[in-house]
C-alpha cells in the first residue's frame, strides 16, 4: 500500500501560463469536472480555466443549439476545451452538441486510446495498448440524406483528398510524437474502390513519408475481428469515420475499461478533449462517479499542449492510485480492491500521488514539445497536381413505378429519349443491371439508375445535360437526381454496375 | 471414444428425391466437395448432384465473370447450389464470383451462424450461438461510385423499402422456424436518420407480427462492441449490409470457429450454400483441410430444403466427430485431440457416426417441413399507401475551385442566379454550412452542396430545375449532381445541414 504520509513529490518545474476553456457538463459532468480540476491545479498550477456554459443548462437558459456564441469565442480563444459528459435533451430539434461543435470546429481527428490496466481492471486483454484514429467529418457522417421515391433513402458517403490528407497526417505525426511503431489503416476498398480506395491510396502516400512508422492495411471487417480476439497486434489504427466509431467501441470494450476511456477531438486551431461516457444522470450529485475518463482526458489535452511534466505526474499519480487499489464503486471490486471511495477521495487520492511512479503498471514519460506542434503537422502532402477532368456522360435516377415495372419497357422509352447527344448504356436497379439483359430474380424497386454515355467525343455538355431532363420530363419521367460522370486525366471516375 | 464397431444407425426415412447444383470451386474446393458429397450421399440417399463449373477453372475455360450461363440455369433450375470456395484472380475486370452471383439471383439474406464448440474448439464464449441476418443486396455496397471533383469522391447508401421488408421478414421467419426467441436489429439511426431510420421503422413493424418473439434494437457501435465481449446476450441479429459484413466477422472470430463456419444467401427463388473461409490454395490437393465450413453449409442446405432427418444426423454426426477428438490439422491440439486426420478420414469418421449423438455438446434436431417455406414467407408487410410526393427544391451540387475558396462570394453569385423559381437556401461543403455566416475552422474542398428550396409553393418543376442548371452553365458554374428535395405526405423527405 501507498504510504500516504510520505509521498515522494517530483513535481514539474514551472510551465508557461496557459488558459484552457472547460465546460462541465450535465449529468455527473459538475462533480468529475471539479475532481480533475482539483488535480490539474495541483499538478500544473501555471493552468487557468475559462469557464463556460455547454448542455442543458445553455439549452434551458435558451441557447438551442446547447451552446451560445461566447462558447465558440472561448475555445477559438484559448485553442482548447476540456468538456464534461452532456445530456442530449429527448425531442426534435436538437441536434447532438458534441456533434455541432465537431463539425463546426473542423474538430477532423477523434482518438480513441484503448489500453488495458490489468489486474486492476478487468480484461481478457491484459497488454491491450491501442489508439483509435478515426476521420471525424466524412463518411456518411456529413448528414447529407435524401428520400427519392416512395420507396429509396439515400445517404451520401463522401470521402476527399483533404480530409483524407489530414487524417493521414495526423495519425503518422501522432504515431512518431508517442513513440508508437505501428499505423494500421483499415477501409473496405475492395468494395468502395473509389471512396475507400482513395483513402487507402493518400495512406500509402503518406506512409512513404514515414519509413521510421512501419505502415499496413486490413480489411475492415477482419480488421475488427482480429481487434475482438487479437488486439495486441495493433498500436495505432486510422480509419473513416464509420468504422472508426464501430472499431473504437470494440477496442474500449475489449480493453475493459469503457468507463475509464478519453478521448480527444483534433481541429487545425482547436481542440476538444472529453470522457467517453456519457453524463450518468442516475448517479448524478451523489459523488460516486469515477472521473478517470475526464481525467486521462484532461492528460491528452496537457500532452497537446506540450505541459509532458504535469501530464507526466498526473498520469503516473492515477496509475498509482489505481494499483494502491482505491477505487470508485465501478470498478471497485471485494477482496481485490483496498477500499471503495467516492469522486472527491479518488481525486484526493490521485493528489496526494503526484510525483510518484506507478510499480506494477507501466509508468508514462510524456516529453515536453511545442505546444500545438501536432496540430500544424510538417509533413505535407505528395505534390498534387489537378487532374484534367472531361465530362463523358450521366446518370439520371427515375422513379418510376410503371405496372410490372418491366425494365425493357422502361428502355425502349429512354433509348428513343436519349439522342442526339447521348445514348442509352443500361439502367441498374440498387446497382443491379436490368436492361439491357436484365434476371428476372433481381428485384425491381421505384427507383432507377440510367447511364446515358456521350453519343461522341464531346457531347456530354451541361446543356445537353438540361435539355435530356426537359424531354424526360416532357415524356412524363420523373427525374429525381442525376450524377455526372467524369473522367479525370482519362480514366474513368465511377464504378461499372454488377453485370455492365 | 466412440467405438467404431457399434454405431447405432437411425438413418432418416426415405425422402422424395431432389437435386441440387453443386460447384466444386478452387484451391482446397474439390477435396472438401468430395469429402461433403460422400456424407451427403450416405445420409440422404435420395440426393441428387448437378455439377457445375464456378471459379478460376470457368474463367480459364473463357467465362469472364468465373461461370458461365449454364450454371445460372443449373442454380435456377434445382434452386440451391452447393459451393466451394472461390480463387478471386489477381489484376483487373475479373469481380468476386460471389457477389456476382449474390447481385444477379438477389440472394437478398446472408445467414451467418457462429457458434462455440467448446471445449473441443477453443473460445473465450463456451455458450456461443448467434445468428447474423446480414442484408446483402443494398447499402454502399450497391457498388454506386462517382468522383466528381478534383477532391471529392461520393458512394450512395441505398435502402430501400422493399429490401428492408425482404431482411426483416425473413429475420423473424428463421427465427421462429428455428425455435430462436429474440431478434436484434442493429442500426446506425441516430446519425443516418432517413437511410437506417427506414430499416429500423420496417423492422418495428415487423416485429408487431412476430408477438412470440422478443425484440429489440441496437446502435451497431455498441452493438458490436457487446458482440465482442458478451455474445451470449444475442440469439438472432438482423442488420443492414456493411454492419453485418463487419459484425459477422466479429461473431465469427469471437465464436472462435471461423474455419468452421457455414453461410447461405438466400433469395426469393434460389439459395447458395458456402463456407465462409477462403480456398486456402497453399493447402489445396495435400488432404489436410478441414471439410466442416462447407459441410455445416450442406446442412443449412438440408434444412432450407426441408430433409430436417439427415441435416439432423449429419450435423450429430460431425459434434461427435467432434466430441471424439478426431480433429483435421487447423484445429489438432495435442494432449487435447484424440487424433489428427486428414480430409478423407475426417469425413469417413463423420459417415460412421451416422445415427450417432453428441455426448457433451448439444444435440440439434431439425424439423420436417415443407421446401422452401422460408423463402416464400407468409407474413406480408404492414399495409402501406404510396406516399404523396412534392417537389419542393433541388440541392446542385457544384465542383467550385476559385482561389480563395470564398463561400460567401460563391453564396453572391448564387443568390443572383436563382430566381425567379428558386431562392438560395444555404452551402454546406462535407455536409457543414459555410453560407450563409459559415465559420472560419470549416474545411473548404471543391465540392459545395448549394440548397435552392422553391420560391412559392409550386415553383419548383422540372423545368424550373433544367432551366437553373442552365443557368449556372452559362456562369460558368460546374454543377456535378442535383438531388431533388421532396416532401412525402407533407413530411420533409431531406436532411437539414448542421448548422441550418
């Protein structure tokens, strides 16, 4: 046991002034927030807070969107925010305020560290020690949803070079700043040859730049199984915004210690550093909640900010607390922990650690760095040059509900509709080809893809674009989009259906 | 050990006579076929093969797509085919057989069972036995793929009614006909509001039919996640395609029996029958691989046909093989496995224990029932009216590249083209809005979404779309894609922009 009365204090030497925003939160958000500041203040008192308000006290205080202005002005301010747990008022119209600001503040990398604290946490995993780099702002995730017939949704999945670039930056410099040997990308190009492949490609562009970061890919869905049963052969993972946000809640639950996980949210000029749980209003005000997700958060935001000396203590002192085996009621468990203790005593606890070094788990050495250093990565991307693009058709999706909905029905109409500018290739139903040639198994929704390529080199033009939606509409067609199809320095920018 | 001499035979009855195509497929595939067919053969004498050509041999012999049109009229014929493992041949124009044949008979239901057979397969879950019902025509992998900028790449997420009622359905129906008591839909519904809204409305409506069995749903981050680490809380899980692509690999690995795990897909007028591993060429042709995945996919093959009596031995038959330590080499543990034994003489041992129950694993005992009740399934879908459509605006999306990237100059120049029909509602780049009052951390790529709602109620027309296409044409104004906005019954059928 850790001799309270004699703690061996390496305290960090003196830190430049810094202010940093916080916001408390709902929930267990006022106690937890109070328990990290205690210790922040103990280990970093160069440390100032910028107090303000985020979650149901703005929305009830009538900021709709969960935060008013004055939030926004103080995280551009001070660069960035440690934020407590919000909670998500039931009804429409209020949209998620972690997700606003997110994309709001350009917030494009989410990391998700996933590590293993055993025996002290539960876990099959015991070396369990991985970072989740999830693209924050694309993927289906942009929110672009439409309903286009009575029976077709559509969510638009968008994936760019930027964002691709930025999140592939991102997760090398962190990769090579933490000491870490490994980046994995996981996607599903070998489906989404294009969306996923270009984020697989900028990938391997950027893993040149890196030949001290040894650079691999996996398959997305392997690669989650193998992070179920085999996580220790991962170090660091980047991946788009879907999988990441399935792939870091496996690896948060197979580490065992969920309710121990922070988290960060990486901008170009601020960032956001929160607990993964949620606000907990059913334990709310009764100081038992654990604030170690807050607190390994406020951590990585000491780390960003370049303060490795009190990120240091602090780490170290938590550590420390969790193998002297005081621990809150969550994870508290009889016969193997010393003593239960509420969220004011574990953050006294972890104080009275500062300075000491954990024995069993593995005590952390951040290094102290430029502030931000992370934040306006050196590397920059391969030269890029803008490729040459050439409009060569497109698709107009219909829909169309004809009895019998008989794909050559619909064709012979169109064939004849198409010229002089286009010809009909083929129409695909859910990407399915039905004309020409069609199965009669193939289901046959209201919605329709046609592929009208140029007639002649050239004959793809916007306006031969307008003037094929007039005749279908003069034909009573009911256009409901279209894409145009493009090839960029000659080859060809879209898939091929099953079956063309 | 189970003494070779005394097998107590209860052999099924005589079964009306039946055949199915049967398709050797590459690598390790003729071996494990020919083991499967002779357990088929002993079991179900009245079984009947239609051999088939599928895979690397079909696209040697010229079939560019890996078979040619007579196996589509074996499978169409017999309506199920049995199938080894696939070679995918490096390089271009060749796709995945297996998708092909998905896509083209609309084998709308993957089925994926993952189950435990501890402790003669090792697994960290001993009571393991979940069933995913992937969705596997729609979704990103509908295979709908444009690049339309310079940066930006797009793949539609399609569901639609129709295909959500098909997966919903049969979920419930395999349930109930399985004796299954619980089904899970997992969905990502809270961000994709429309799109997986849609599956999770269809599956509620469905489960109203379905009274005796429970149901419920899931977020799929944290849906998965539990799937890791505590698969004993699901029975059955019914999901959309990419989520069950990634959550069955997890069940798979987590079971701990992928090697042995078996599939089917299932349309409305066929089925296909198939191992989940690969063909394994590095082992092909040496007697050393493991027949079990393809051989439980011949017992999902018996029961979708309704021979309830040999699945039922063939499947008692292989847990006591099991039982008796008579392992192939993937899963031989020596001091744990009474013996090591190649493909041939696994399937000798499966033969003589015809008639035989498992002693420590659960015993299965499949019904009779009539072929292909599940595909024709007799719960029809809740009444449903074809929704009253109204166009009310059109979101062009356009390809913008002017130094600056200024979305308020792109919002002037917009404004003064939009009338008389339309005005401008706002631009969203990746989902966010920059216009009007966008902020400054927004990332600007060359792919902006512009919102023109109707002037007045009715202004929007096709015309009025043609016309304003044509007018951004003649400003020099690239736009790359429309998506009409529609109202159905009076309810807004798009998505707002964060920040709208």
């Amino acid at each position: 046991m850790f001799a309270q009365s004699a703690p061996v204090k390496r305290l960090p030497a003196t830190l430049p002034a810094c202010t940093v925003a916080v916001a408390e939160g709902d929930g267990i958000g006022p106690e937890i927030t109070a328990a990290v500041l205690g210790i922040l203040r103990a280990a970093d008192p160069a440390l100032a807070f910028d107090y303000v308000v985020v979650g149901l006290k703005a929305y009830e205080a009538g900021a709709a969107a969960g935060y008013g202005p004055e939030v926004m002005d103080a995280i551009t301010r001070n660069g960035v925010i440690l934020k407590g747990p919000i909670t998500t008022p039931q009804g429409g119209g209020y949209k998620s305020v972690n997700v606003s600001l997110r994309k709001t503040l350009g917030l494009y990398a989410n990391l998700r560290p996933c590590a293993a604290y055993h025996p002290f946490v539960e876990t099959r995993h015991p070396g369990m020690d991985v970072v989740i780099v999830r693209e924050n702002e694309e993927d289906t995730y942009a929110g672009i949803e439409h309903r286009q017939s009575d029976e077709v949704y559509q969510c638009l999945k968008l994936i760019t070079r930027p964002g691709c670039e930025r999140i592939a930056r991102y997760a090398f410099e962190y990769a090579r700043a933490h000491g870490r040997r490994k980046v994995t990308c996981m996607t599903k190009d070998n489906i989404m040859k294009l969306t996923d492949g270009l984020f697989h490609k900028v990938f391997d562009e950027f893993a040149l730049q890196y030949p001290d970061i040894a650079a691999e890919h996996m398959i997305i869905d392997i690669g989650t199984a193998k992070m179920a049963v085999q996580p220790g052969r991962f170090d660091v993972v980047v991946t788009p915004n879907l999988y990441g946000d399935i792939l870091s809640d496996v690896a948060a639950e197979v580490a065992g210690s969920i309710g121990l996980a922070p988290s960060s949210n990486i901008g170009q000029t601020c960032a956001m550093f929160e607990a993964v749980h949620g606000s907990a209003p059913d334990i709310a005000g009764q100081d038992i909640a654990n604030p170690s997700g807050m607190l390994l958060s406020a951590v990585m935001m000491l780390v960003h900010l370049g303060r490795g000396a009190p990120a240091t203590a602090i780490h170290n002192a938590w550590l420390r607390t969790l193998e002297d085996g005081l621990h809150t009621a969550d994870f508290f468990r009889e016969g193997k922990s010393a003593r239960r203790v509420g969220t004011r005593a574990f953050a006294e606890a972890v104080i009275a650690r500062l300075g000491t070094r954990p024995e069993r788990l593995s005590a952390v050495d951040y290094p102290e760095h430029e502030a931000e250093s992370l934040v306006h990565p050196p590397v920059a991307a391969a030269p890029h040059r803008v490729a040459t693009k050439q409009l060569v058709g497109v698709d107009v999706f219909l829909n169309w509900d004809q009895p019998g909905r008989d794909a050559n029905a619909l064709g012979a109409n169109l064939e004849a509709l198409a010229g002089p500018q286009f010809k009909l290739a083929m129409i695909t139903n859910r990407g399915v080809k039905v004309y020409p040639q069609g199965m009669p198994q193939t289901l046959r929704t209201d919605h329709w893809r046609c592929r009208f390529p140029a007639m002649t080199d050239g004959s793809a033009t916007p306006q031969a674009i307008a003037a094929l939606l007039l005749r279908l509409a003069e034909a009573g067609l009911d256009a409901v989009k279209t894409e145009n199809l493009y090839t960029f320095d000659g080859v060809r920018g879209y898939s091929q259906a099953q079956g063309e």
